[in-house]
C-alpha cells in the first residue's frame, strides 16, 4: 500500500519491529473478530443441522413447501437484481453525471432503506398498494394484484436491497477518466458506443458488486416481506417466512435445513463474485 | 469514498447502540436490587388479555395485596405470542407466573422441568379464561355470512393466521375440522372425516392471507383485506370494546378454547415470591378477577360469573373442545404433522 512507502523512512528498508508487531496483532484482533462475530455463529447453526442426522435434515430440506419457498424466494431475488441493476446503475449515473436541484437531498435519500426497519417497509407498502389505498384499489380494479401477491414482495425486496447497486457503482463513476470518452467521442464513437466500450468495462466489477450483494440481501429479508406477501404456504411463502413458521412450530430441523441452503447460496454468490472480480482483474493487467 | 465513510458510522453506531444497551441493562439491575421493600413479580403472558390484566385485574390485586399484608406490589409485565412467551421462559427468561393460551405451552414448561406442581390441579383445571373461534365480518355484513358453509364461497375471502406461526390460527383449522365432523354427525349420525376435510379444504381456498400471529391478522382485517376473519371470540369483542363496529358471528359448531395459567415453581422458589406468585393465580380465580376478564371479552372459567354473561356469551349448540378431536398430540400429527390434513390440503391447493 503506497500510504506505507511514504511513511517508512529509506523507503525499500526493514520496519521497525514494534510495526510489525502492532500489523500482527491489528490482524489477529480483526480476524478474531469475524471470526466471533460472523463465522462462529454460522459454524454453529451448520453443525446444529448437521447434528440432527444428516437425512432427518435432508428430509426436511426436501418437503415441497419447504422447496417451493426456496424456488419462490430465489425467483423474486433474482428478478428483484435485474431491475436493480439496470435502474441502480442509471441512478449512479445520473447522480454523477448531472447537476440537479435538490441533488444532495436525493443523494442522501438513496441511503434510507438501510436505516428504516424492515417491518416499517412492509407497513409502507400496504398503506401505499393495500385495498384502502386509491392506487390499490384502482389496480385491483384492473386485475392487477400487488399486495399478497408475487409483485409485493419483489417491490418489498427492491425497496430493501435498492442503496446496493448505487453506492457500489457511484465512486467507481466519479472516478472513472473522461478523457477516454471524449477521445472515443472524437474518434466519431456514437454515446451508446461510448457507454458500451469505456465506460461499461470499467464499472462492471461495481455493478457485479452491488447485484451479487443486493441478491444475498435479499434471499434473508423477512421483515417487509411477511407484512407484504400473504404467506400462503406454497403460493406466497418465501424461504424466510418458511423458516419462521418451523421455529415457531417446534420444529428446529426443519427450519435449520432451509437455513443452510439459504447461507450456502448466498456464500456461493460472493465466491463466484470474487472470482469474476479477480478474473476482470487479471484481464485488465 | 462515501461507501467506506457510510459503513463505518453504520458500524460506530451500532457498537454505540450495543454499549449503551449494556449500560442501561446494567442500571436496570441496580435499580430492582435497591427496592427491598416492596415485592416484585414477574408475569409472563400472551398478548390478548393484556388489556384486562393492565387496566384491572393486576391494579386489584395490588390492592388486594396491600389490604391482606400491607406490602407494595410492582408486577413486571411482559406480553408475546403465546409459543414465543413460552420460548423465552424455557429460554432462561425468569418468569414467576404464565398465563399462556396453549395447555400445551405450560406442558412445555413443565417438560422442562421449571413447573414441578400438578398445575392441573386448581380450580377449573388450572384454566382462568376460555374463548370460542368466531367469524368476524364487515360492518352490516353486506355478504350475509351465516355459518361455515357461507366461508366456501366464490366471492368471500377469508383471513386466518398461519397455523405454522400462530396457535391461534390452530385453534381456527381445528373449528373448521371439528365442525364439519360435528355437521355431519348431526346430519346423517356419524362424524364423517370426508366431509369435515372437503370443507377445510374449500374454505382454505378463500383465504387470501396467513399472518403471523392472530393480533396481525385482525389488523390486516382491519385494512380493508378479506370479507371474513376467523379469530378468538374474545379479540372481536375486544375491537368492539374500543368502539368499532365489528359485527361478530358464533357459528352453529365451533371449538372451545381454553386458557392456562400456572406459577413457574422453579423461578418463584429462586426469587422468593412463591407465595405472591400463588396469591396471583388464586386471585385471577376470584369472582372480581373472573368478572373483569369477561367484561374485556373472555369467557369466565368461572360457571357462575359465566351464566352472569350469558347474553353477551351465548352457547353454541354444537359446542366441542380438543379431546373430541383427540386431544392436542393426536391434533398435531393428524391434522398439521407431515402428510396431515392440513399440510397436504395446501399442497393440493397449490397443485390446482
């Protein structure tokens, strides 16, 4: 790291020992630290379900409710990150790129779904899109269900999930050099050649970041969603909610075998972003 | 770089919320260890009769309390869903008394270990309250909804909790079976299954949500969703109570349900409150205390205050409980284990 080259005296030497002593322990306290805090709680719940007789748990795993949920929860994740993507990064880019009134209002307000509580989100759902609602009841009047139903808990997900895709894809376009892009423009490249050729590369990592983080967010949400989906089992019910009414039934195993499938698909998804990142990386070099 | 700044106060800010909540934990300790000379009780209890224990029944037996030994009561009141009051007790949560709406809740806490007594073996059956499951409907009822049969059709949606999450939606699945084994008996003589499941079935056809808990699901009632709701007699009386129209049907066939309420000897014994804590149950049996729970929409356990409100608790004819289905283990295999009538019925649904 370069901010290490300007403070080491002689630049290439040896550092002083205390130094090295003090990164060592800076390493053990925050890998410690995970570990306790992020690591050991996960090791737990996995040697729980595992302590329960593989089979029982693979039993439970397999029960068409339980599996429906997880295709459900999966689906609705899946089409919550394709809109976030697309949308996510045209916020970036307009927030970057244009000058607004009330701009550092609207800045600020793409971060608030992290600060509200989830159930509030769910709450403010169903007031907006509820049957009391005009909007709710002028859509339901055109056959269109969006409480209760599969639309509910995408919008729920996207409200969640939406400061993701922005903040990771925002630094990376203020950063980016415009000098490329004018060069291409003068070259005679039209603005969607541009975008495609200069720009796209360079924030791809950061979008992939935003979406990979936004997807994992998403396969947990259980707040907003059991005030806006209905929860019918095998309709209506995501993993989250299933997991809920196995614990709250007495029945641990059940609820530890949905979880475990859920944590390794998130875990997936973060190692094949890793991966791609890294991949992007050596392509670059 | 605005997403390593964001980060970082998110994460100050929750070690602050953290240490804070360590500090006032540890105030809160402090200040019960200061107050000698006052008794304390801890009473642990699902959230329907919240209301009626808040506003009279504990006030009155802090009087009663005072008159009989001159000491200050302060009972400490939590209030959950019955399964997750019960967790947190078996959980290490040091509640003296429970007042649950499960049987098989307290069974729970005595399998533990930290209830040794026959609570059973009180007035009533250790029961304070009892309820029946009822049909609430819109203002007027505009659907002209009179019984089960009426839930089966095309233009009604139902509501009910989900009966995963929510013993109250228990008790509601159980009605419906139960009636329909019920109907059919009186019709042809004998409790046909067949039937009883074809009408479970068609009537969870027209529920349009499961929420969570009971309480939730009268509030979504509330928001506009559904023609029906099916829930505790005692929560739609409680709504009425507080002045809103909610008109309230008891069908021809329902369930009875009812309320424990027993001391955790394990906890009273380790806080020295066992004779409070005895006083209390005894005194939710009194007449005083079985007269409050009624005026906030309980059925009195009592028979006598019961027949005293007999005009606004009127009996249904075909009246059963949990044993004539079984009793509550027979219930949970049967109607909401693996492959029971419940489970695979919302299998089939999903199938159509």
């Amino acid at each position: 790291m370069s901010s290490h080259a300007i403070r080491e005296p002689g630049g290439a030497g040896k550092r002083p020992r205390w130094l090295q002593h003090s990164d060592l322990a800076l390493r053990g306290i925050s890998l410690g630290y995970i570990g306790l805090f992020v690591a050991l709680p996960i090791v737990a719940l996995t040697t729980r379900a595992c302590g329960g007789g593989l089979h029982r748990v693979w039993e439970e795993m397999t029960r068409p409710e339980a599996l429906f949920s997880l295709r459900l929860t999966l689906m609705m994740a899946a089409a919550m990150m394709i809109i976030n993507v697309l949308m996510g990064t045209l916020t970036a880019w307009v927030l970057v790129r244009y000058r607004f009134p009330a701009q550092s209002v609207v800045n600020a307000l793409i971060d608030l779904p992290f600060a509200i509580p989830t159930v509030v989100t769910g709450l403010m759902l169903v007031v907006l899109y509820g049957p009391q609602s005009s909007i709710g009841t002028f859509l339901s009047a055109h056959g269109v269900e969006v409480i209760y139903a599969k639309p509910g808990i995408v919008l729920a997900l996207l409200f969640v999930t939406s400061p993701f895709v922005v903040r990771a894809v925002q630094p990376v376009l203020m950063e980016l050099d415009r000098d490329m892009e004018e060069a291409a423009a003068t070259l005679g490249a039209r603005r969607w050649t541009v975008f495609r050729k200069v720009i796209l590369p360079s924030i791809f990592p950061a979008v992939l970041t935003g979406a990979a983080l936004s997807f994992s967010r998403a396969l947990g949400e259980f707040g907003s969603v059991v005030m806006v989906a209905g929860n019918i089992p095998m309709r209506t019910q995501v993993a989250s909610v299933f997991i809920y009414g196995e614990v709250e039934s007495d029945n641990p195993l059940g609820a530890l075998g949905v979880s475990v499938i859920l944590l390794a698909g998130s875990l997936i998804v973060l190692i094949a972003l890793n991966l791609l990142q890294r991949l992007g990386r050596k392509r670059d070099e | 770089m605005h997403r390593t700044g964001g980060i970082g106060l998110q994460w100050f800010s929750m070690i602050l919320t953290l240490f804070l909540a360590i500090g006032f934990w540890g105030c809160g300790k402090k200040g019960n260890e200061n107050v000698t000379h006052s008794d304390t009780l801890v009473l642990a209890a699902y959230t329907v009769p919240k209301e009626a224990y808040e506003k009279e029944i504990i006030p009155a037996f802090q009087n009663h309390w005072r008159e009989t030994t001159g000491r200050e009561v302060t009972v400490q009141q939590s209030y959950e869903a019955s399964g997750a009051q019960t967790r947190a007790v078996l959980g290490g949560f040091e509640a003296d008394v429970v007042a649950l709406s499960l049987e098989g809740d307290v069974d729970k806490i005595a399998a533990a270990g930290l209830i040794n007594h026959d609570w059973k073996n009180r007035p009533w059956r250790g029961f304070v309250t009892r309820s029946v499951v009822a049909i609430g409907c819109r203002a007027g009822n505009p659907k002209n909804i009179q019984g089960w049969e009426d839930l089966t059709r095309e233009d009604i949606e139902v509501l009910y909790p989900n009966p995963k999450t929510s013993g109250g939606a228990m008790w509601c699945v159980n009605a419906i079976y139960g009636a329909g084994l019920k109907m059919s008996e009186k019709k042809t003589g004998r409790a046909d299954p067949g039937f009883a499941r074809d009408l479970l079935k068609r009537i969870q056809r027209r529920v349009k949500v499961m929420d969570k808990s009971g309480r939730l699901s009268v509030t979504t009632f509330e928001r506009g969703v559904g023609d029906a709701i099916l829930t505790y007699e005692n929560e739609i009386l409680l709504r009425r109570i507080q002045g809103r129209e909610f008109p309230l049907l008891i069908p021809e066939s329902t369930i009875l349900i009812e309320n424990p309420i027993a001391v955790v000897d394990k906890n009273a014994d380790r806080h020295g409150v066992r004779e409070l804590a005895e006083a209390f149950v005894l005194f939710c049996h009194t007449d005083e205390a079985q007269r409050a729970y009624a005026r906030y929409g309980f059925r009195p356990a009592h028979p006598e205050i019961l027949k005293e409100f007999s005009e606004i608790y009127p009996d249904p004819p075909l009246l059963f409980d949990i044993d004539y289905l079984g009793g509550w283990t027979q219930v949970r295999k049967d109607i909401y284990g693996r492959g029971g009538i419940w489970t695979r019925i919302t299998q089939e649904l999903a199938e159509e």
